[in-house]
C-alpha cells in the first residue's frame, strides 16, 4: 500500500531551538501509529507537520503523494483528519454539535454563512451516531463532558473521509469510564474496512487501542525506536525514552507501565 506520510530528514527549529531532529519516518495506508514520548520531545509538533500546518525548518515533508512547500496546504487539510486540544479551544463553546461536525466539509470552526446540503448533514448525524453521540446534536459544545467533547473532536475529524487521521492525546484528562468507552471506539474505527491510516500522540501505554500496529517513541526531538509495537513499547526502550527504569507489561493487546522496582 502507498505511503501517506514520508518526513525525510525533517527538522523543525523555533527561536533559534531545536524542536525536531533529522526525523525520518514513514506511514503507509493500513498502519495504526502511536507515538509516545517525554513531555518537550516533540510529539505535537511532528503530528503539526502531518497535517500540514506548519512546514519543516529542513528537510521533506510528503503528505499524501504532495510534498509541503510546492502544494496549496488548503487543498491538502481537508485530506487529513485533524482532533488535538488546541483545535478543541477554537471551537466556540455555544456552537451547536452537528455544527462542529458540519463545518468540517468546509475546514472552518464556527458555523457562519455556509451552505450545506441535505447530504451533507445526513453524513454528520451518520457519524455522531458511530461515535455514540447522535442524542447530543442540538446541545452545545461547551456543555459536554470532557469525553464527550474528545469523541466530537474526532468526529469532526473524519467528518471528511479523510486520507489519514491525526489525533493528539485523545484519552488525556478523561475519568477511567470515558477513557475506556473512547479507546473500544477507536479500536471499532482502526479495525474497519476503509478506515484511514491513524496516527495517535499520548503520553501513557495504557492509552493505546487495541488494533494499533505501531509504535514510535521519541525523546529530545529524535526518534529512539520506531517499528511493530510489541518491538516497540519494551520496558528497555521506554526506560531508554524517558530516563528512567520502567517495567512494561502487555495482557491481551493492552499495555500497561510503572517504575521499576529496585
């Protein structure tokens, strides 16, 4: 299957501080990424070059078969499903959630004059309803939960179809319940014919879905290990990732980590 993302010797320099280091990396069509890392190592901001919003200080950025600098960005993020907290804030808390995840067609925040068709709002009930969220639709989405909020998020996301989703730490800040209920979808998601390639950031193992093939860890702006998961998230490659010993251990797909003990 083709390639959807290829960064070649990427780098990413801000005020004169590296924030990526010489990445190489590839995503094709059918993986499911995680990427893990300290806080400050980078994860954001690579996922911020795979959608097209920002450009690499060096290096190559190909997205989908278009390599960044010599294509129109606003034909390219409509492609890409984008769910990240930053986004989240740009939503207006009083619009109405099929709104949310109405605008979408048109890769804007906030419902203005836009013109959808009946087509186009049957798709966002369509998906509300896969997300579990159809009842929410005429709420407001500053009045949901924090879970409910996430799984709009993402609903937005692949409102479009699109070529590939990016989710930065969809699972953060939710109660044991919501995180549950959002990981089993996302598992349903990855593992269904036509699903996009999925590349999801967290800061925690046991915030991966079952289904997710691969792993990438990153620390200081550079890849330590990337590849299949079980290869992956070891206890000595994130011992190695975030200088310190940790155990890791895995019981049905699912990860789980703590301190080593002495």
């Amino acid at each position: 299957m083709a390639s959807v993302l290829q960064l070649s010797d990427v780098s990413v320099v801000r005020d004169g501080n590296p924030i990526l280091t010489s990445v190489n990396w590839t995503v094709e069509g059918d993986e499911r990424w995680v990427i893990l890392g300290p806080n400050g190592a980078g994860k954001t901001t690579m996922l911020q070059v795979a959608a097209a919003l920002i450009h690499p200080s060096s290096g190559t950025a190909r997205i989908l078969s278009d390599t960044l600098g010599s294509v129109d960005v606003f034909d390219l993020r409509p492609r890409i499903g984008f769910a990240s907290t930053a986004m989240a804030r740009r939503i207006p808390g009083q619009e109405r959630v099929l709104d949310v995840v109405l605008t979408a067609a048109y890769s804007v925040v906030g419902r203005w004059n836009e013109s959808y068709e009946d087509i186009d709002v049957r798709r966002a009930q369509r998906v509300l309803a896969e997300w579990k969220l159809g009842h929410l639709e005429d709420r407001r989405f500053g009045d949901l939960s924090d879970g409910e909020q996430k799984r709009v998020q993402i609903a937005r996301a692949v409102m479009t179809d699109p070529e590939l989703l990016l989710l930065d730490e969809p699972a953060a800040s939710l109660d044991l319940g919501a995180r549950e209920e959002l990981l089993q979808l996302l598992s349903g998601y990855a593992s269904a014919p036509g699903a996009p390639a999925i590349v999801m950031v967290t800061h925690h193992v046991e915030e991966i879905p079952l289904g997710f093939d691969r792993a990438l860890l990153l620390a200081n702006g550079a890849i330590t290990a990337a590849g299949p998961i079980g290869e992956v998230i070891t206890s000595e490659k994130l011992s190695e990732t975030f200088g310190r010993p940790l155990q890791v251990t895995e019981d049905e797909g699912r990860f789980s980590a703590r301190a080593a003990l002495s």
